[in-house]
C-alpha cells in the first residue's frame, strides 16, 4: 500500500513540474513574433498556383527576406475551387 501511495504523489510531483514548465515557456511555444530591433520571425502558409500551400518560417530584416524554411509536415493541398481568403497574393507578401 505505502508503495503504490509513494507512486501516485511521485506522478503528482512530476505533473505539477511539467504544467510548471509550460507555464513559464508558453510564449515561446505559441508562435509568437521574436522581436529585435529591425528583426522578426514568424509562420505563415505560402500557397502556390495549384493552390497547394506550406508552412513556413520566415525571418525578416530590414523588412527584407532573410530566410524561408518550410515546416515539416505542415502542409495542404486545397481543391482547384478554393479562394485563398487572404486575398491576390495574399501568401507572396512576407515581410511588411
């Protein structure tokens, strides 16, 4: 009996040290911008002309493209009849 007691308040312990943790580093888990003076990183999909659209990770500099770099598995291929809501070349603005 003392053991499975010693196990469960082990499991407790452990629990409230990982809500804990992602309490502490949610904002660096949710996709926020990284903000620097002059630099920023963010997500956004980039669709193409047969409306198949990737994730990706973009930094920018200066309001330049420093770096495009596609997110593994974060991708969709939409039916020939989808609109992209964001509009004409709504994927092809990166950095504003």
């Amino acid at each position: 009996m003392k053991k499975i007691i010693l196990i469960i308040i082990a499991v407790i312990v452990l629990l409230a040290v990982a809500i804990t943790l992602f309490y502490f580093s949610y904002d660096t888990i949710t996709g926020q911008a990284i903000a620097e003076e002059n630099y920023s990183t963010y997500t956004k999909a980039v669709c193409d002309e047969t409306n198949f659209c990737q994730d990706n990770v973009i930094s920018c500099r200066n309001g330049e493209v420093e770096s495009v770099s596609p997110l593994t598995g974060a991708f969709i291929q939409h039916d020939e009849e989808w609109q992209d809501p964001r509009g004409k070349n709504g994927s092809e603005i990166l950095c504003s």
